[in-house]
C-alpha cells in the first residue's frame, strides 16, 4: 500500500483524542518526508480529534509553512531539531494527554508498576523545562520524554510505534499516579524488565497492533 502521511497524522491524531490525549487546543504528530528536509504536521487551530486531511501542513526545517500559511504551534520548532539530531526517528507525537500530563507533574519519570511500563524501561527521560535548547540534549537516544508541568514527547521509527507508545504512556501514567496514593507500591524486579519489555514489543508486536487498533479506533471516532 502506497505510504499517505498526511492520513497517517489524521489517524494518529483522531485515535490519540479516542485515547484520551485530546485536552483542548495543543499537540501535534508529525512525520518526517524521507525525500527532503520537511515534514508532515497538523496545524494549531484545530483540536486532534478535530483532524481531517485539511488541517495537515508542511514544514520545512527552518518552520517555513511550505504549503499554505495555516499556523502551527510554536512549541512544533522541537520537531526539526529531533529529525536533524535523530535519524531514526520518522514520527514524532507531543501531547498534554490528562494523564501524561500529571505524571509529568510529579517531576519523575514513570514507575514500573505494570508489564507495559517496560516499552520505557531505560528508554524515558525527564526534561528540566519545556525549550528545545533543554528537550534536544536530554532526549539523547531516548524514546519518550516527559516535560515537567506540561506533557509528553514520543519518537519512533514509524508514526505507528510513536502513536502506539503514546497512547501506552497515556495509560501506564494513568496507572502510576492513581497507585501513588497507595503510597509503597511495589515495581516490578529489575531482572523481569528486559525479558518483558523483549516478549512484549519483539516477539508480540505490541506496538504494531496497538497501531493497528488504533486505526480502528480513528475510524469510529466522533468528536463532541
Ligand atoms: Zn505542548
């Protein structure tokens, strides 16, 4: 099948709200054009369970809009500076999902208090504050990143695995802090977390299946 970022943003953009990452104006998916130094972006006007194929823009790595003047966010300049230092990464997903956000207000990184908690079990970081100047050196070559008292980050090489990571953290962050009232919860042993975290996206494709449902989920999705 022929590759169509531009229905790819739509996709993660309306699953992630079907997810519970929809909190209002704010939050992009982007996915990086493989032919030249751009990338795919939805635009700020609209809410992510809002996106249709209209609200996709272009950007060039300087954040010139190249195909239209629709106004992206201005927290998007982080994604040209993660496709220049990074490149593995071709999708990039920033949210203030509820949850993700609350987490990130507790000024730590996520506790390993579920299986799925392994997806970023040495592979998440905590920014000192949300400027590219401090996001870019401290994602190094991390797979999340958490900004305090704002949301999150996601990379991956494909928008499926960043998408699907996202929606993952939405709900692992959801889990950690409802346990944090319990006060002494216990984590899982430090010995079971590779193993897991290798059944759980190498040899069950967790991540490409949650894609998958999430494509299932953008089709059904209504925004309200
Ligand atoms: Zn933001």
């Amino acid at each position: 099948m022929e590759a169509d970022p531009v229905n790819d943003v739509v996709t993660a953009c309306r699953a992630l709200a079907s997810r519970g990452c929809d909190t209002g104006i704010g939050g992009h998916v982007s996915i990086r054009d493989p032919e030249r130094r751009e990338f795919w972006i939805n635009t700020f006007d609209r809410t992510l369970g809002e996106m249709t194929r209209n609200d996709v823009v272009k950007l060039d790595h300087d954040g010139n809009n190249v195909l239209d003047d629709r106004f992206v966010s201005l927290g998007a300049e982080f994604h040209a500076g993660i496709y220049d230092q990074r490149p593995d990464v071709n999708a990039i997903v920033h949210t203030h999902g509820f949850w993700v956000t609350a987490l990130a207000s507790l000024a730590r990184p996520l506790k390993m208090r579920h299986n799925l908690c392994t997806l970023f079990y040495e592979d998440q970081v905590m920014s000192p504050d949300d400027s590219f100047a401090s996001i870019g050196p401290t994602l190094g070559m991390a797979s999340t990143i958490l900004i305090p008292w704002h949301g999150g980050i996601t990379v991956g090489s494909t928008v499926g695995r960043a998408a699907a990571l996202h929606a993952t953290l939405e709900d692992m962050a959801k889990l950690d802090v409802t346990l944090d009232a319990s006060g002494d919860v216990p984590e899982l042993p430090e010995e079971a977390r590779l193993p897991l975290r290798k059944v759980i996206d190498e040899m069950s494709g967790y991540l490409e299946q949650t894609w998958d449902l999430m494509t299932r989920q953008a089709e059904r999705y209504v925004h309200r």
